[in-house]
C-alpha cells in the first residue's frame, strides 16, 4: 500500500465524521486497507477475526466497534458497515466515490 492509499482511508473517514477518539476509527483503517492489500473478495469476518487477533479481542467486538463507529459519524450512520467499507476501497484506489 503507497501513501496515497493510506492518505485517502483517512481523507475517506474524516469526510464521512468517524471520530478519531473511536477504536472504530482505527479498526476501519485496518480493514479498508487490508482490502486494498489482499483484493476485495476476501470475506469481512475473516478480517475482523484477524484484526481482533492482533489486537487481543474477538472478531465481533471488531464489528460492533465498526459499526457503533459509523452510528456516531455525521454522514456514515444510515450505511452500512460492508458498503461503507466497500466504498472506502474504491476511494483508497482511484480516489472517487459514488
């Protein structure tokens, strides 16, 4: 991953209002990048479990904090987690979004 993918994650969650102050926050770096680095077909359960494992908790307390993370954000909270992450994917790659 180049700096540009990983300037865009962040550009992509702060136009959405994910707080920083969310474990969340981090949680969808990792995934989103995880998905630029691995392809987009690799299953989100699969990437929650080894970010929980990395980070000493379960996959499902990855999930819950991903999407208590976009509840509380200004414009994220009427989608889902796996669009909203799909479509950070697409902004860390080409830079657009729909």
């Amino acid at each position: 991953m180049n700096q540009k993918e990983e300037r865009r994650i962040k550009e992509y969650l702060d136009w959405y209002g994910i707080p920083h102050s969310s474990n969340g926050y981090s949680f969808l770096i990792d995934v989103i990048k995880a998905m630029v680095i691995n392809g987009s077909t690799i299953k989100l359960q699969g990437i929650y479990e080894e970010i929980g494992e990395q980070c000493g908790i379960t996959g499902a307390c990855v999930s819950s904090s991903i999407r208590y993370a976009l509840k509380q954000s200004k414009k994220g909270s009427e989608m889902k987690a796996r669009a909203f992450i799909k479509d950070g994917v697409e902004y860390a790659k080409t830079g657009y979004f729909r």
